[in-house]
C-alpha cells in the first residue's frame, strides 16, 4: 500500500557563489588564511526552501500543490522523490517512485523512444524482462507510433511528455509525482491523462502534482495544499480550494 | 523510503550502509545505465570502441619496436610490455578521469529520484569494463604472437586486477565528491594523469639507476600495472601487489567512506 509522510520536514540550501566552485580560488584563500578568512564553516549562508512542512496522504490520494513561483513546490517533490535529504524532520515515502520532474532524465538526446522507456522503467526497478513485456502497452498509450525508434532530439517537448508519462504511469508506480508540464501536452493527451490518473484512485497509488493552473488542479486532485515561502498550510479537500486561496498565505505570519 | 535529518555521527553510517547495499541491489540498473553510455558514445560510428583498439595497437607496434632499437633491448621484451602497459593505463586513466565525472553526469537523476550515489560510480567501473573488454584482444594477440603462456599464473594478474578495480573505485569515488564541488578538478585530474603516464615505466622499462627513484619504488599507479603485467610475462608476483596495494585499497577505502559519510547529503546540492 502507498503512503506518504512527512513531518516537520525542513530544508537548507547552501548558498554556493558561482566564483567559489573554482579549487584555485578556494585553495587562495586557504593560503591567504588569518584575516581574510572571517567566515567559519558553521556560518556558511544558506537559504531555507522549506520550512515545517507537513503532510500525510493514503493510498487514491491526488494532492496539489499550489502556490507562486519559488515557493518550494519542486523542492517538496523532491524530497518527496528522495534526491533532497531533510536537514531537519523526516518523509517517508511507502511505494513505488515515479518522478516526472525532469523530461529527459538525463539521458543522451540522441537516444531514441524505445531506449528511453527501458532507462524510465529501470529507474523505476523493474527489470528488463518486465520492461520488454509492457513495452507495447507503453507504445499505444503514448500514441507516438513509428516515432518512437527515432531519436529523442526530434520529440517536441508535448511528446516528451507524452512518453514520459505513458511510461511513468504503466511501470506501475504507486506513486506519481509530477511538475507542472503536463500543460505541454494537447487536450487529447490531457484528456488520456486525466482519465488514467482518475484510474489510479482504483489502484489505491498517490499521486502529487505541482501547478499554477487552478483549473487543472481542480479537474485532477481530490486535495490541495498551498505553498508559500517555503511554508505550507495544511492539506485541505479540493472542495475548499477557493477557501484555501482566498487566506493569508502560509508563510505571511512569519 | 526514508530519510531524515542528520542524527549523529553514527548514524550517517547507517544511512551510508544503505546507499551501499541499494548499489548492490540495483546492479541491472547500473549495467543497462553503462550499456546506453557505450551505445551513444558510439552512435553513428561504424567500427565504435574498436577504433580504440585499432588506435592502441598502432601505438604498441609504432613504441614497442622503436623504442627497442632506441634502447637496444630485445622488441620480444619489450613489445609485450608496451602493449600491457599501454592496454591497462588506458583503462586505469580513463577510470579515474570519467570517475570525477560520474555525477556531473548523473546529475539530471541525481536530482530528481532516491538513485544511491555510489551506483554512478559503479556504472562507470562497468562502463570501464567493457571498453577494456575490447582491449584485451591486444594482449590476447601479443602474448600468442611471442609465444608467452602464462598458464596458472594468469590468477595472479586477475588478483592484481581485481585490486584495481577496488582501487579506481575508491578513487572514482572521492573524485566524483570533489568534482561535484570543484569544477576545476576534472581538469587537474587529466593534467595530472598525463604527467604520471610519462614519468613511470608504462611505456618504458626503467634502467637498473633508477631502481631507487621514487617514480619506480613508490608509484601506485607502476605497481598496479605491474600486478598484472608481472605474472603475464615472467610468472612473478610482485611483493608490491600484496604488500601496497592490498593495504592501499583497505585504507582508501576507509578514508573515502568517512569522507562519503559527511558529503553525501551535500553532493545533490553542489550539481
């Protein structure tokens, strides 16, 4: 059974100067060392991405997550994807992990469909045996056809998406997690889509999607939460969206 | 999945087992990761890492026997120990170069799934493997060409072997740390190896004078070739091989899972 929890999540970044990912001019100032060298390492800046967050969803759970550009929407996905380590609280997340956060995941452009969907599905923990058996399914669903021997360099970014979500959504995942980029697709992929994540309530998986789109939020999730600051308020039933949106935010009492 | 803020020192090392034993469980996933990383290096070529292959024997036929009458030693002494030199350097220096570069590479998965780091580095030894595994017709070739069959000794080079391996892993490891941080030291790396590749005896046999030099009596990277090539051509083992090496991948190891214990929650932040 899926689940997520989250507790009292919070999360540094280490602010980084572009002029410090240099060796040379880091070991310079080791040498100068004494008075320049007024920073102790304790006292690096970092900014806090998020902050106290808290969350929990059950298995046919879809959360949105709304809120401004900065907010810490992406961060929260990928803590919740295991990339980010809490520096303090904890997630904890029971399932099968599918991330759609970065279309290409990495690969070499070059690669075609087909080899996409093998890495997509590795990635997911399947193995190649299982792959080979779903390639098909994964192949109509996306409706890419012939295209899909053909070099990933020639997808526009809506068939990127398509494939990427054909795949994510057929390696049996029980967990979804998705970025705002489902809006690329065309309104038939949309419509494919929305009818196959309302199928995950079905299948008892979790689904979390980050959006502007107050619309897409309300047509695919049956909760919501709103993200400020890096604060979240707490999760509440799409019903009261428009409640949600119309309070203060979250972060505003700090 | 779980995973929380820093406890303790302790148990960061628990959190690190885990990264280590998720590596072991997710081999296929490294494997497949290494095949795609071959397939699009070579994509669109016609002879793929067969080219290297054909470039390395040109070197080892072009060095072997010109340095034979150069120095005046015998090319049936001399060819084979160019052309196992010349094999292996390539794979150690290629290890430890594209070792700095595992995630810089990965970064894009690094960023978004609970992938354990330690697997980028595995999919580069494998991804290393396999180039090697084209080379190897080049030893294969020169050892039958001269009439060298080293028989049962053959276990001592793959001991020797199998040390390197363990070898570049550390230091594939503690680079790709670095390298997430420093940019700079891909490039360091790859200036430094080309310094090595010259002073030690890769390509050349060193003269009896400079038995005592350190570039002969303490280079890790001239014991590591002669593990291997040793055995293959005189049936000896190097006392080095057991007696440096060993301890060197025991203690680099340590050092670079203490180094990984505090480093692993920064590495996704650095990319």
């Amino acid at each position: 059974m899926a689940d997520i929890t989250v507790s009292d999540l919070s999360l540094h970044f280490p602010i980084i100067g572009a002029d410090s990912q240099s060796l040379k001019r880091y070991l310079k100032q080791v040498a100068i060392g004494g008075s320049l060298a007024r920073q102790d390492r304790s006292s690096q800046p970092s900014l806090t991405a998020l902050r106290n967050v808290n969350l929990k969803l059950g298995p046919g759970d879809r959360l949105g997550l709304i809120g401004a550009n900065g907010s810490g929407k992406t961060t929260l996905l990928r803590c919740l994807a295991g990339a980010y380590a809490p520096d303090e609280g904890f997630v904890e997340v029971n399932g099968r992990v599918a991330s759609l956060l970065d279309l290409s995941m990495g690969i070499d452009a070059s690669a075609t469909g087909l080899e996409n969907i093998r890495l997509r599905g590795l990635v997911a923990g399947l193995t190649p045996k299982e792959i080979a058996a779903k390639t098909d399914e994964i192949a109509d669903f996306s409706g890419l056809g012939p295209f899909l021997a053909m070099p990933m360099k020639t997808y526009s970014s809506g068939m990127q998406a398509r494939l990427a979500f054909a795949t994510a959504t057929s390696v049996e995942a029980e967990v979804l997690l998705m970025d705002e980029w489902i809006a690329v697709g065309d309104a038939g992929f949309r419509a494919q889509a929305q009818e196959r994540l309302t199928s995950m309530l079905e299948r008892a998986h979790i689904l979390v999607i980050a959006s502007h789109e107050p619309s897409l939020v309300r047509s695919i999730c049956n909760k919501v939460l709103r993200m400020d600051h890096g604060q979240a308020s707490e999760v509440v039933d799409i019903v009261d969206m428009d409640e949600l949106m119309a309070r203060p935010a979250p972060g505003s009492t700090l | 999945m779980r995973r929380s803020g820093r406890k303790d020192y302790l148990s960061e090392f628990a959190e690190t087992g885990r990264d280590f034993s998720e590596t072991f469980n997710k081999i296929p996933l490294a494997f497949n990761l290494a095949w795609q990383d071959i397939l699009s290096r070579y994509r669109g070529s016609v002879l793929g890492p067969w080219w290297i292959t054909m470039m390395t024997m040109t070197l080892v036929l072009g060095l072997g026997i010109n340095y034979a009458a150069l120095f005046h030693q015998s090319i049936r002494e001399l060819l084979p120990f160019v052309a196992i030199g010349l094999v292996m350097w390539g794979y150690l220096s290629a290890s430890i170069a594209e070792g700095g570069d595992a995630f810089v590479l990965g970064a894009a998965m690094i960023k978004q799934s609970s992938i354990p780091l330690p697997l980028f580095i595995l999919r580069c030894t494998i991804r290393n493997a396999i180039n090697l595994a084209h080379q190897l017709v080049i030893i294969v070739a020169v050892l039958a060409w001269f009439q060298i069959f080293p028989g049962v000794n053959m276990l001592w080079a793959l001991a020797g072997f199998i040390i390197l391996v363990v070898n570049l892993s550390w230091v594939g490891l503690l680079l790709a740390m670095f390298s997430s941080r420093f940019r700079d030291m891909p490039q360091i790396v790859t200036a430094v190896l080309q310094l090595v590749f010259f002073l030690s005896p890769i390509f050349w046999k060193p003269p009896p004078a400079l038995a005592h030099s350190l570039f002969v009596s303490a280079n890790p990277f001239y014991f590591s070739i002669q593990s291997i090539r040793e055995p293959l051509l005189h049936g000896v083992n190097p006392p080095q091989t057991l007696g440096f090496l060993l301890p060197m991948a025991v203690v680099g190891w340590a050092a670079t899972i203490l180094i990984y214990n505090q480093t692993r929650r920064r590495v996704v932040h650095y990319l």
